[in-house]
C-alpha cells in the first residue's frame, strides 16, 4: 500500500472508532476486509489510529474537524509534513485538503493542546501538581516497550544477551532490576524465541516496579484477587511466591495457565473463579478497575470514554474491594492502580484507613510516566496486630 492509501484506511477506521466501535475490534474487522494489505501496511496504519487518539483534540483543532479525516490530516500538519503527498486524490487516496481545512489555526485552550477532556483539567492539575503539564505532553506520545526478564529462569542480563542474539536490543530500566527497554526490534519480539521460551515477557516497567514492592509472605500464599491477565501474578511468582489468581471475569485469566507453563512457574500459580467462604490470606493483592489515566498511551480510547459519572462508579467499585480485601487478608493489601488521579490513589487509600480499624499505610509510591513507565499508583497497607 501507499502512504496516501494507508492515511485513507486509517481515516475510515478513526471515523469508525469516533462512531462507538472498539479501537481494537476496528482495527481487525479492517485487516480482515483487507487481505490485500500486509503486515507493514497493517502496522503503519495502527501507528496512524493510535497516534491520531493519542493526539484527538489537537489534531482534529489543525485538521479542522474531529473526523478521521481531520485527525489525520492534523497529524500530518503537527509533523510539518506537506498534506498534498498522503492527501492526493489518487487511486485508493483521499481528496486533497480542502483552503478551509488547511485554514485550521489549531488547538486554543489547554485541554485541547495537552489532549485530554475540559472536565478532568482541574483533577488532573490538582493531582499532579507542577508535573501536569510535561505529564500530560508525554501522554499524548507512544508508550515505550518494556520488557520483563523472568528471574525464575535467568538473570536481566543473560536475557538481554538472549535478546540481542534474535536481533532485539534492550537497555536496563532504572525502575525496576527485571526491566529492560526495547531499543531496537520490538516488531520481532512476539515471534522471538526468548519471548516463546518464557524468558521474558511484555510489562510495563512501573507495573514491573509496583509488583516489586508486594511483600512475599513467607508461609501462605498471596492472592491476586483482580488477576486480569496475570501480568503481577507471574512476576511475584518468579520472585518465588506461591499465587492464587482470581479475577470476577474469569475469561480474563484464560491465558494464565499456558503463559506460568512457559515461564517455568506453572507449580506456583493456581487459577481460581471463586473464593471459598472463611478463607483468608497473608497478602492480598487489588490491582483495581480505574479510569486507567496513567495507560492512556497504550489505551488511548479509554480518555475519551471516561466520564464523571463512570469514574465516580469506579471510585466506588474500588472501595469496595478493600473492603472485600480486609475480609480477606490475615495480613497485608497491596493496592494498586494505574491510574493519575489521587481520587484514585491517595485519597482512595486514606478513605479506607480511616474508616477501617486495624489498618495503616507501610508505603505508597506513585510512579510517573516521566520516570519512563506508565503513571502507576502502589500502596501497601497493613493489619496492626490484634486488630
């Protein structure tokens, strides 16, 4: 495909995703009507879509429109690349930029420059500070790839000299000792052996970081009660835990099994749908539902769909998930998020301490995406004894 063609394929399926569709879903139901398009063709054309969510607001306010053609075309335009070379009017092109498009002055007030909703500027200004700014700017840019060296297996060295044999060149990531950065090659990674072989997986480095600070009890097992995909549960289990995964879709967790196999763990890590009455564990571990504002780099989609009334739903969800955790944990909680908000993170955490007995605040830490990983929030929480 050309550049032209490919700009015309992201376009309509922006249009598609600005309709209600799933980025996602979108970007697959395209590649199936188009098997003509190969692999570079499809991955240039996702670089287009997830550039244009990223950069929504500014680009539609260059582009004159909030379209996919006025995404793109204002993408084209914040690069300072001339619009008549994707905008042709060719076979398989969109129509050249019209005077009024190309009249666009661009985006007026700071949430359209920063690309994020009018309604969330004051919480995200009170919650981050003096940071909002660059935090924001760095939101709006691709999430780095960053990989986890499964310690159970080989130490972040040896796996990044596996790497570099298959051509994928990584650096160490300060935030965390298994974090390597990709640097070269991330395309090749799915299809590495080292990543088949289970030396390494695919995490965020504050994700990585935040699972790091989980307290490994040293009898019982941690329970990892919103397991997800099971990212955290296999790294606490290559740090030698023993985990009990569970999450309230249990076809979240259908890969857990196959992926602990690979990585060597299997033996450590049990897939559970329900929790039995009366059980309780040492640590339990709540990586909760949130407005995922720290992910919006790799989640793009999900700024634009957060509103006030949701994101009061899941302030609500997550306490009542501590409170299901105190029920639950004979010892310890690490609640995490990976969201910016302290509605979220803080004050979240201070709401539940003061209004449970018997439990404090050991520590908590909130990794910024100017750190070089997602915004993540952690805090682990503590029953006193004979509470």
């Amino acid at each position: 495909m050309t550049p032209p063609a490919r700009a015309a394929a992201a376009v309509e399926i922006l249009d598609r995703i600005l309709a209600g569709g799933p980025a996602e879903k979108e970007l697959t139901n395209w590649a199936r009507r188009s098997r003509f398009a190969g692999s570079k063709d499809r991955a240039a054309i996702r670089d287009i879509v997830f550039d244009g969510l990223r950069r929504r607001r500014s680009a539609a306010a260059r582009g004159g429109g909030e379209t996919g053609r006025g995404i793109v075309l204002g993408l084209l335009r914040e690069r300072g690349e001339a619009p008549s070379d994707w905008f042709t009017g060719g076979t398989y092109a969109l129509p050249p930029a019209t005077d009024e498009e190309l009249s666009a002055t661009g985006p007026v007030t700071e949430a359209e420059t920063l690309d994020v909703p009018d309604w969330l500027m004051t919480d995200l200004r009170r919650s981050l500070g003096e940071d909002y700014s660059p935090v924001l700017n760095e939101l709006r840019a691709r999430a780095p790839v960053t990989l986890r060296a499964n310690i159970a297996r080989m130490d972040r060295a040896a796996a990044q000299a596996r790497l570099s044999e298959e051509g994928i060149e990584t650096e160490p990531h300060p935030l965390c000792t298994t974090a390597l950065r990709v640097t070269e090659g991330a395309r090749k990674i799915r299809n590495s052996n080292a990543f088949i072989d289970g030396l390494v997986e695919l995490q965020d480095a504050a994700s990585q970081a935040a699972a790091a600070m989980i307290p490994v009890p040293e009898h019982g097992a941690i329970l990892d009660y919103c397991a997800g995909g099971g990212g955290k549960a296999l790294a606490l289990a290559a740090l030698g835990a023993t985990i009990v995964a569970h999450d309230a879709d249990p076809i979240r967790m259908r890969d857990i099994p196959e992926r602990a196999t690979r990585a060597k763990i299997g033996s450590k890590v049990t897939v559970v749908k329900r929790i039995l009455e009366g059980e309780r564990y040492p640590v339990v571990v709540l990586d909760v539902p949130c407005s995922g504002s720290g992910a919006w780099r790799r989640q793009p989609e999900a700024k634009w769909s957060l509103t006030p009334d949701r994101l009061d739903e899941l302030k609500d969800v997550q306490a009542g998930l501590l409170r299901r955790a105190a029920a639950l944990s004979s010892g310890a909680i690490a609640y995490l998020t990976c969201s910016l908000l302290r509605a979220e993170n803080e004050e979240q955490v201070a709401q539940f301490v003061g209004d449970t007995h018997g439990w404090t605040i050991r520590e908590e830490r909130r990794f910024s995406p100017l750190e070089g990983g997602d915004g993540f929030y952690a805090a682990i929480l503590v029953r006193e004894s004979g509470a």
